[in-house]
C-alpha cells in the first residue's frame, strides 16, 4: 500500500535493534484517516470472506482493528496482558513475547466473547518474528473459532515471521512489507 510506505519513510524512525518507530502516526499519536485506508484495503482484500469478529492484541493494534472492524461491520476484540477483576477466570490464555521489549506474557481473552461459531481476521500493527499471531493463532484454537486469515500494518520480512506463518497456512496481507532497514534506510519488498 503506497499510502502506507510512503508515511513510513517521512514519518518513520530506524532506530538500533532493527526497531521501526511510527509512533508519530501508527501506535502512539495515531492517524485515523490512515487506519481508514488500510482498513478499506483489508475490507478489498479479504472480500467474500466471511469474516464476523476482528481479533487483535494489546495495545497498538486497538486503534487500528477498531477501525477495521468499522469497515468490515462486525465487533474487536482484544487479548488483554493483564486480568482484571472485572474479568472471570473463564478465560483462554497464550504466552506472548514482545520483539519490542523483549518481555514475555500472558493475554487472555474471556470465553465470552471469542467463539467456535466466530470467523476472525486478526489485526496488528507488526509482524516481526511472529509471536503475537502466534499468541492470537493460539487463543483461536482454544475456542474452536475458524481464522480466515491475518491484516498486518507493517511486516518486517527479513525477520521470517511471516514466511514461517505463511508456510504453516496462514493467510498474512500485510500493507507494507519490510525487506531491510540497514544503515537506517528502509526499503520495501517488490512484492
């Protein structure tokens, strides 16, 4: 998506680590008429696809799911990284760790609103090394929901997660895909 690629490069920051910090318009100050965009590119993407719930994790890919399951005309829901005491112990639960901060957790989702009847496009902002899909993949399975398939903002394909995921089966579309950020330069896949 052009759109996309093209805020990443004005707006983006390369930082060490192989870090992408887009928290100027994408997970931190967000742009709504972006998420729109790509949302309506999702909507494209997967049509015909009988998609009733959009599934996303904690916290960046909230704004954008909600979005996205405006355009699609179904319901978000989000894993959680902590339970509350509003949340009863009825709950599915993966492990997660984040490129980003190197931290493992747990999410949860209440049974209540993940379920075997649900169709579900799963939303993030990133795609790394795979593990928050793996994460949502795993909560899925647990509640016998079908996974139509994955909406990635940004995918860093030099890190194989996506390839990994693909290869197992996994629809990924993701909106910018990543083939190197050296010396600080980004440049996109063809593909």
């Amino acid at each position: 998506m052009k759109l996309l690629e093209e805020r990443i490069l004005t707006d983006g920051v390369v930082k060490e680590g192989n870090i992408l910090k887009v928290d100027r318009f994408l997970n931190h100050q967000m742009d709504p008429a972006l998420f729109l965009e790509m949302a309506k590119e999702w909507k494209r993407l997967y049509e015909g696809c009988p998609v009733n719930k959009i599934l996303t994790i904690e916290a960046s890919g909230i704004g954008i799911a909600c979005i996205t399951a405006q355009v699609f005309g179904c319901p978000v829901v989000f894993a959680k990284k902590t339970k509350t005491k509003n949340i009863a112990s009825d709950v599915y639960t993966a492990s997660v760790m984040s490129y980003t901060t190197g931290n493992t957790y747990d999410v949860i989702v209440s049974r209540e609103f993940l379920l075997p009847t649900d169709r579900l496009l799963l939303i993030d902002d990133f795609l790394a090394n795979g593990a928050a899909l793996d994460g949502l993949l795993e909560l899925s399975r647990q509640a016998g929901a079908e996974v139509i398939g994955a909406g990635i903002a940004i995918e860093k394909a030099f890190q194989r997660g996506g390839e990994r995921l693909r290869r197992a089966g996994l629809r990924i579309e993701s909106l910018a895909r990543i083939q190197s950020m050296e010396g600080r330069r980004i440049v996109f896949c063809d593909d």
